[in-house]
C-alpha cells in the first residue's frame, strides 16, 4: 500500500515570498507523483505530475516540484507566490502498475497568501 | 488539460429522496472514472472505481445499495445517493481517468449536495 505525508496542514506567507509545501510518500513500488490545486467549492486541478524523466517538474504559473527519490520526497515551490494562489494544495501518488490506477492523496496543505 | 464536468454544482434534496450526479468527459474517452466525497477541511475519500461497461468497484465501507453508479458510456458515469439522509450531505467529485496521458486522472468541479 501507498501512504502520502503532508505534514503542513496550514502555511501562511506573504505576496513576492518564496514558498515550499512539503510531500512525502511511502510505498513499496514505483510510483507516479501528483499535485492538485483545490480552490474553494471547486474541484481539484492537475497542477504538475512526474512520472518518469527529468526529477524537475514545472507547471505553468510558477510552481515547481522535485522528485527525490532517496528521499520519497515530492516538494512543490515558488519562488513568489501571488494572492490568488491562496487554495488547498494536494499531493497524490499512483503505482505504476496494478492498483487499477487509484490516486492515494495527502491529507492537504492550505496556502494562504497575505498581502 | 483535459475537461471534466459535473451535474448539478450544487443540490438541496428532502430526507428520503435520491438525488443522482453527473460526471462527463468532456473532451476524451474515459474507460475508469472515480467518485470522492471529501468533508469540510478534509482530504478526499475514494468511494467507488466506475469502469465503463462494467458494474462499479467500491471501497471498503462504502454502501453500493446507497450510492448507485453507472457507467453507460466512455464520457458519462452517474452516481445516485438513494434515499439521502442528512448525513450524506457533503461535497462529491468524480474524476477520469485519460489513457492518453497515462491514466492522469482530471477531476471535475464537484457537487454540493445538502440534505434537509
């Protein structure tokens, strides 16, 4: 079984600061990695996801994430963050194969931008 | 990305009657589709794998005399809470998986279903 470690439930910062949410994961396979955004009363959004190549993933506003594997880690940055990128951010992981491609998510960590 | 959309965004239903959600792939094929219900403040809870064609894998706990879902086709799964009670109020989201990206799984909007 797969189990996914957001250890900041909450994570306050101000506007133009850099930010890390951190991701860890333990499983006794491969794994793909994910991170969804969740804005209030909406849905998730596929923010970025690794699953094989490069370790350094981008998503198109800014955010970064790094698979370490040594590690199990999967941490999601920015180097500025914006108001409007207040939300619940969730880390998931999915095995590369069997499991019938179930997502196991993190329990989420709440970004909350202040001016 | 690929789109996923859900039907109703929001519903308010009296004790005892089903309410059934939609969830569409809007722009791909989805032969798994998933439905979550997720609590305030809380991560998502998987409650049932719906592949097209085939009857619906649920979760450990999950009651699938309560919580009907069908998959009638590659782009629409439905979930039908039946005889809801206040305590099945909660958000749902479904999601679809993409075969063309892996298996990434898109996730719709969700649903606010609130029992009176």
């Amino acid at each position: 079984a797969q189990s996914v470690t957001q250890l900041d439930s909450q994570v306050p910062v101000f506007e133009e600061a850099p930010v890390e949410l951190r991701c860890n994961y333990s499983s006794s396979v491969s794994v793909y990695l994910f991170w969804y955004v969740q804005y209030p009363n909406q849905g998730l959004q596929l923010l970025l996801k690794y699953l094989s190549g490069s370790t350094l993933v981008e998503s198109i506003n800014g955010f970064e994430a790094e698979f370490n594997k040594s590690q199990t880690s999967f941490h999601l940055r920015k180097p500025s963050v914006h108001i409007s990128d207040t939300a619940e951010y969730f880390c998931a992981v999915r095995r590369l194969t069997g499991g019938g491609n179930k997502l196991t998510f993190g329990t989420g960590t709440q970004l909350k931008v202040e001016l | 990305g690929a789109v996923v959309s859900q039907h109703p965004s929001r519903v308010i239903c009296k004790s005892g009657t089903s309410v059934k959600i939609e969830c569409r792939s809007l722009d791909f094929q989805a032969t798994t589709m998933f439905w979550y219900r997720q609590f305030p403040k809380k991560s998502l809870m998987l409650m049932a794998t719906s592949n097209e064609g085939s009857k619906a894998t649920y979760e450990q706990g999950v009651e699938k005399d309560k919580f009907l879902i069908n998959h009638a086709s590659l782009t629409l799964s439905t979930l039908t809470v039946t005889s809801a009670h206040p305590e099945d109020s909660s958000f749902y989201i479904c999601s679809a998986s993409d075969p063309a990206s892996t298996d990434t799984q898109y996730f719709g909007p969700g649903t606010r279903l609130t029992v009176l």
